[in-house]
C-alpha cells in the first residue's frame, strides 16, 4: 500500500483528464467521418434491411421502408440525431440486427474482450520470453530461427493463418473444432466448450501479434546487454541471470510498453477478420455487417468503441512509460 | 480530480466491467440441450439466415416456419391444407370474400389461446405503413379483415384474386405479446413465441438457430425433440462439417453432393423446384431490345448442355418461369437448340456477320454487357455459357461481375444473370417478371417487357377462379414468349440435400427460389419418424 501511495497519482490523473478532453473532439470527428463515409458508399441500407424478400418487393414498398429507417435524411441531420440520442443514452437501434444497439453490443463484446484478452496477454509473454532468449545470444541458430519466423508470421495476414489453423487443426487432425462458440447441437455454453473453441481464434491472433513483441523485446533487451550499467553488473561478478533480470530487462522491456499501446488498433483489426474465420459471436462480425448494410447506429458506436478502446491503449502505454522512466514524466 | 477520485472511479469501472462481463457471458439455457437419443434430435446445415422471425416482417410467409403456422399449409404435394383454419376457406360467388372459420383450442406457445384477433392483428399489421415487412404488396389485393365472431375471420379483397388463400400460409402472431411492442425492432422479432410445432430456444445470428419441440402442439408433439440449424455459408465448409458428424443433414450444390454418393448411412434427397436462372434482355438497350435478336438467342442457347455441364444432370432446361414438368406447363413451347435457324433470323433481320465474327446492324455491333452477381458460382458458369452461345450466333456478350449495388444501375441497359421462381402460384412470380405495370420498379420485371397481350392474359388469369381459363391464360402467356421472349431463361435447377438415414421417409416439397429455413427435407421435420 505503502508503495502505491508513493506513485505519482497527482501527474497521472492531470494527464489522464487532458486527455479526456482531447477524446471528445477525436469521438465527435470520427463518428461524422464514418457516417460521411457510409453515406458515400455504394451499400444500400434498405437493400440489406430486406433480404432476399426486397429482390421481388415493389418500389413504393421499399420507398417507405427507407422513409420508416430514416434513411432518407439527409446526412448531418441523421448524426446529430444519433449523437444526441447516444447522449440521453440511446443508442438506437440496429437495422440488421433488429435490435437495440446497447443489446447487441453487450451480447458480443464479452466474447470479443475474453478472445482479445486472451490473445493479448499470450503474446506479451510468449513474445518476452522469446525476444529475450533470442537477444541473449545475438546471432545464434536460436536468434536466427526466432528472428525468420517473426518476419515471416509479420507479413502473414491473420485470415490466411486462421485459415491455414482450420485446415490443419480442425480437418486434418480433427482435434480442435472449426469454428463457433459452443457445439452446433448444444444450446448450453458450458465453460468447457467455450475453452475447446477459444484455443484456435486465440491462438491464431496471438501468433499474428507475436512477432512485433519478439522483435521489440529482442533489440531492447539485446541493446541494454550492451549498455554501461550491465557491463558494470557483470565486471562486479554478478550471476548472469540477475543480470538479466535486474538490469537488461528492465530497461529492454521500455519500448515495449510503448508497443502495447499502439497494438491496440492492430489487435481490432486482427479480431475483426479472426472473429469472422471462425464464427465467433463478437462484435466483428457485427462490425462487418454494420458497415456493408451502413447500419447508422450500429456502425457509429462500434466505431466510438473501437476509438475509446484505442485512446484508452494510448494512455495507458504513456502512464506505464511514465512510471517506468521518470525521465518522461506526465506531460506528453 | 484527486488520487482519490480517481481510484474509486477506477474500482467502480473495474467492477462495473466485471458485472458487465459477466453478464454478457452467460448464456442462455434451459437444460434441454446436450444430445439425447440419436433420433430425437437434429442437427441441419443451411445457407441462408432469415433477417428476422416476425412474421409481421415477411419472416416464414411461404410457410414451414417451424414456429408458427398459417391459417393454410402446403402438404408434400404443395395441395392447401387447413393448420389454424378447421378447414379450406369459402370462397363467395365474386371471389372477393374468404371466409376461415378457426381451428378450436390451439394455444400459443406460453399458453395463451390463439383466436380470431390474432388473425385480424397479424394482416392489418403488415398491411399498415409503418412495418418494415417488404413483402407486402404480395397481400396487395386485400382490403380488410374482419373478425365475424370469436372463430370466424373475413378478407375482403379489392378485386378478385385467385391464388389468394395460397398467400394465407402466412403466419400467425400473437396479439397480446407482439402488439405490445414496436413492430420494427421489438424483442418479439427476435424471440418469437407461436402455435408451431416447434419453441425457439435461442437463436445465435450467424451462427445457427435451436429449437425444441412444442410438446403441446395442437398437431401432435414432434418426434425430433431438439432441432437446430446451423447458418454455414460456405457450401466446403458446410460438407466438411456434415463429414466430420457435426451435421445430421444439409443442402449442397451439385459437385459436392456428388461426393456422399457411396458416403455409408448417408441419404441423397434431390427436390424439384420452380428455381430458374434467366438473362433478362432490357427492352432500353439496342440490341438485346430488338425481337430478332431475343428470338435468335432464345434457340442459339444450348440448354441440355448447360444441365449437363453446370448441374452435372440435377435440373431442366427451362422455357419459362414455369418448369416442364408443371401441370402448369404449356406443351410444345420446349424451344429446340437450333444455331443455323438463330444465324438465318439475325441474318433476315439485317445483323450482318462483321469484323471478328460479330454482327451488325447500321454500323452498330451486336454486343450487349451481361451482368452476374460476384460469388455466386452458379449465375457465373450460367453467365459464361449463355456469352458462349450467343457469340457462335455471333452475338458479342460481354460478362461482368459485381455486388448488386454495382448491378442495380445498370439493370435498365445492361443484361442480368437473374433468378426467381415461385410454385405456390404461377401468378405469384409471372405477375412480377412480365407485367408492364412494374417494369424497373425495385427488382421487378427487369426486363421492362411490355407486351400488351401478356399483361391481359396475366390480369384476367388471376381475377378467375376457373382453373381451365386460368390454365389458358398461363398457356397464351408462354406462347408469346416463344413469339417475343422476355427473359432467356436457361435452366430449373434442382436442390440436393444429403441426410443421414436416421429417419424414414423423408419427402421435399416443390421448391421456390429462395430455399432458406423453410426448405429442404425439413420442411416438415415436426412429422419425421425414426428410422428404427
């Protein structure tokens, strides 16, 4: 506790409101911007709205069920409606889904967070430990290997690897299922199902994350080796491994504080098209539909999400920056 | 702010994140799942979603719905039967008054007796304005409802209109829970509660749909207890998973349905269907609008071997929207594969033999842009063969793909690869794709024919309840378009699904065009029977 106290809170908390602030303009520029940019798209909403059954309705059917959407108002007219709507708490309500929007985001984000979570945390680790094995011995068979395959996973896009899992996991091996959250003939999500069904989605978008963690960890652990205090260290006879642990982690692992921040974005986006390869009930695949059926509301509080989510990553990558390297302080 | 602050607003999210998480992982379940008996549950595979299960919104309007029923349904052989109706409605002198007397003591499926106000709610809601359901101008002729007594219900029509009681297969929603809330978005849309055989326990969008059996189902409780269907798009994926045993049953094209064919314990089901591919010739455009060249590409095609090489044999040449082996077909409109006579009409009508093979007419070329919808496997090997055809008459086509919302457009000038297809009636999709009254009104008559003496013959066959005047109208129609053919419709393309032999029996009814839930062998899985 006593060390808790002693942290910077003053700092952190300035820092943390001015970005608060920052955020409402960033929100309010990037929900205009995604429905200027679903106004312009080719996508019809009403076309989604009706399924196969708009393909033989008639025209004055469809007219009135784009006046009855509110579709046919003009653009800024829809977002300050859906803004002030949003602020009274109403999100509204989702074309294509056929349901509030608050209900379904909160049916799917659980799963999205626990796949992201999953993945996230598996990355940081494998990722650290590999980086730092790799940079203990620059230039070893080890290094070579690790270093290879993280270029290699780095330009792999995470659909091909998702599809590539699939194929080995679930139809030649038949070991883990293809896709979905539970089994197709059960109703009931017994946390044993739901832990057979995660292992390939997560696994996938670890690895697709893994890379820029070994890379990251591997140059900063590998330049701190090098550094004075570690030499020093090692010249007063220290064990190699307090070494390591003490003084070249602790500065390696500075850049990679960084790194978690700015791999939030690449995460969404990795979720975006792991979730869509196996079937996964998250938001992705609401987020895929919302956007090609430009589903207003949907679309501009999945997008609000996704930026908070973002912002959110950033601050927390500065105020853990901050706390490692007091030099950095609280402004920035 | 202080530290304070900040860390109890941090506490208070953290929890608040929590109860969130929490809530948002539980799923639903009621104890009925996991597999029982081998043959009391089900398991299917289907491509297409339904948007959403009300069926104020169009949800289940062909019937077989599973959750709800109409006051009619189709049997195996697509005959009106009576379901909440005790029996076919009386039809008055003028056609312009159905009477349906009720079916006593059905209930819904929270125990709510269904009555007459339930029919009346169900038909003024989807005729009002402000629900979204889109097809509503196929109950177009209806004027009212009226509720006689507590198991009697009157439609009033506006004009007399034959197949009328072929559209109250419709189904049913419950008043008292669907009347009480928003029509568009309410929570009935997604959980529908209904008299059919069958409760929806949850319904997972994207992923699948499960049921179980409504044991109080006024037509007897369904032997298969737990049914789901799974939404599997990709047609590999969707057999790889009916390999592996995850599905008990599910549709698949052609090639790899031809792969279960020796699969032990496996049934292959290949149902009929009113389902065609067209070209639609847009009278707008130069070349496809003059007769000669409908006529010449109408015989330069060669149907058989379409069948053969895109069905591998699982369908028929088409003629017309209606298939050949319909009751309502016209015999001797079968168009023969005739390349010399398509060359000798283009040829008569002054489409001279140009440059690269490809005629012209007044210094114009014989090339006219054909559009298919970018995906779809099937419209593209239709849209290569039929662009194959046309250029030995030497007519240039010119194959595109894209979304519809690249297609749509275009549709005025440029040629579609286009389906559709509807058995109940053959006015239910004739009337839509030769009328001349929805020429380019939304996805309707895309063709923008107008022939004077179809639209008669499409009027007066569907204002006479005469069979054999409504038979002769179909027939004068078909005729013509031997004469001026609207559409180039290339094949009826059969639908193949292959099931495990669990069950005995099973049967598939005449299928439309859009085979979705209501489709397939589980038409009427309330009724299947084990096979042991």
């Amino acid at each position: 506790m006593s060390r808790l106290a002693q942290l910077p809170w003053g700092p952190m908390a300035r820092m943390t409101g001015r970005r608060a602030l920052l955020a409402v303009p960033v929100l309010l520029a990037v929900t205009l911007g995604v429905f200027a940019v679903a106004a312009a798209a080719p996508f019809d909403p009403v076309k989604a709205y009706a399924g196969t059954a708009g393909l033989t309705a008639s025209q004055e059917n469809l007219d009135q069920i784009r006046h009855n959407l509110g579709v046919d108002q003009p653009l800024l007219g829809r977002w300050w409606h859906w803004l002030t709507g949003a602020l009274t708490g109403d999100l509204g309500d989702s074309a294509t889904l056929r349901a509030p929007v608050s209900q379904v985001i909160g049916e799917r984000i659980g799963w999205s967070v626990l796949l992201c979570a999953l993945a996230f945390v598996l990355a940081i680790i494998v990722g650290t430990l590999l980086g730092v094995l790799a940079a203990r011995r620059r230039g070893s068979l080890l290094d070579r290997a690790v270093t290879s395959a993280a270029y290699t996973l780095e330009a792999a896009p995470p659909f091909w690897l998702g599809l590539l899992a699939v194929w080995l996991f679930a139809l030649k091996l038949g070991v883990l299922p293809a896709g979905g959250l539970t089994d197709t003939g059960s109703e009931v999500a017994t946390a044993g199902q739901i832990a057979r069904h995660v292992v390939l989605p997560a696994l996938v978008l670890a690895v697709s994350q893994l890379p820029w963690f070994v890379l990251y960890v591997r140059q900063g652990v590998g330049d701190a080796l090098e550094e004075d205090p570690v030499r020093g260290a090692r010249a007063r006879g220290l064990s190699e491994r307090t070494v390591l642990l003490q003084h070249a982690l602790r500065s390696g692992l500075l850049p990679v504080l960084t790194l978690i921040g700015s791999r939030v974005p690449e995460l969404i986006t990795g979720a975006l098209l792991v979730e869509t390869v196996f079937s996964w009930p998250g938001i992705a695949a609401a987020t895929v539909q919302a956007a090609t059926s430009v589903d207003f509301p949907l679309l501009a509080a999945l997008t609000v999400l996704a930026t908070a989510a973002v912002l959110v990553g950033n601050l927390l990558s500065d105020l853990l920056y901050g706390l490692a390297d007091p030099r950095v302080g609280f402004d920035g | 702010m202080t530290a304070r602050s900040i860390r109890s607003a941090a506490a208070a999210a953290l929890a608040g994140t929590m109860a969130f998480g929490a809530a948002a992982c539980s799923t639903p379940s009621d104890g009925t799942g996991g597999a029982g008996g081998a043959q009391d549950s089900a398991v299917v595979g289907i491509a297409y979603e339904p948007e959403s299960l009300s069926p104020l919104l169009g949800y289940g309007k062909d019937g077989n719905s599973k959750i709800f029923d109409g006051l009619l349904t189709h049997d195996a052989d697509m005959k009106l039967r009576p379901a909440l109706a005790a029996k076919l409605p009386e039809v008055s002198d003028d056609g312009k008054t159905y009477t349906y007397t009720l079916r006593d003591g059905v209930t819904f499926s929270d125990g709510k007796p269904f009555t007459a106000d339930d029919v009346v709610f169900t038909y003024e809601t989807i005729l009002d304005e402000k629900t979204n359901n889109a097809s509503k101008a196929e109950l177009d002729a209806l004027e009212k409802v009226e509720k006689k007594d507590a198991r009697t219900v009157v439609f009033h029509l506006k004009y007399p209109y034959a197949p009328f009681a072929e559209r109250t297969v419709l189904p049913i929603a419950p008043q008292h829970i669907a009347g009480k809330q928003d029509v568009n978005t309410g929570s009935f849309t997604t959980h529908p509660v209904g008299t059919g055989p069958y409760i929806l326990t949850k319904w997972s969008k994207g992923e699948k749909l499960s049921f179980k059996a409504n044991p109080h189902y006024w037509g007897g409780a369904p032997k298969v207890k737990n049914f789901t269907m799974a939404i599997i798009k990709d047609d590999d994926v969707r057999a790889t998973r009916l390999r592996s045993g995850d599905l008990d049953g599910a549709i698949l094209p052609p090639n790899l349905a031809a792969t279960f064919k020796s699969a032990k314990g496996m049934e292959s089901l290949s149902a009929k269907t009113f389902d065609y591919r067209n070209v639609t010739l847009p009278t707008a455009n130069e070349v496809t609008g003059d007769k000669a060249v409908r006529q010449a590409l109408d015989i330069a095609v060669d149907r058989k071997a379409m069948v053969d090489g895109i069905l591998d044999g699982a369908g028929k040449p088409a003629y017309g929207p209606v298939p050949t082996d319909s009751p309502w077909f016209a015999k001797g409109t079968e168009r023969t594969h005739d390349l010399k006579k398509a060359e000798q009409i283009l040829e008569d009508a002054g489409w001279k033999k140009g440059e690269g093979g490809i005629r012209e007419k007044d210094g114009k070329p014989a090339s006219f842009k054909l559009w298919y919808l970018a995906g779809d496997k099937l419209r593209q090997e239709h849209a290569l063969a039929f662009a194959s055809d046309a250029k030995k008459a030497g007519i240039e086509v010119k194959v595109e793909s894209g979304p519809w919302e690249a297609i749509r457009p275009n549709m005025k000038t440029d040629a579609v690869l286009a389906g559709g297809g509807s058995p109940a009636d053959p006015d239910f999709d004739q009337y839509l794709l030769l009328h001349s009254s929805l020429a380019g009104d939304g996805f309707n008559n895309m063709s923008r024919y107008d022939n004077p003496k179809v639209d008669k013959a499409l009027v007066d066959a569907r204002r006479t309840d005469d069979k054999a005047a409504r038979k002769a109208g179909y027939e004068t129609v078909q005729r013509e378009l031997v004469e001026d053919p609207a559409y180039i419709f290339l094949t009826h393309i059969d639908h193949l699904y292959v099931v495990k032999d669990r069950w005995k029996d099973l049967t598939t009814q005449v299928e439309p065009h859009d085979h979705g839930l209501a489709s397939g062998p589980w038409w009427n899985v309330e009724d299947w029977q084990p096979a042991t």
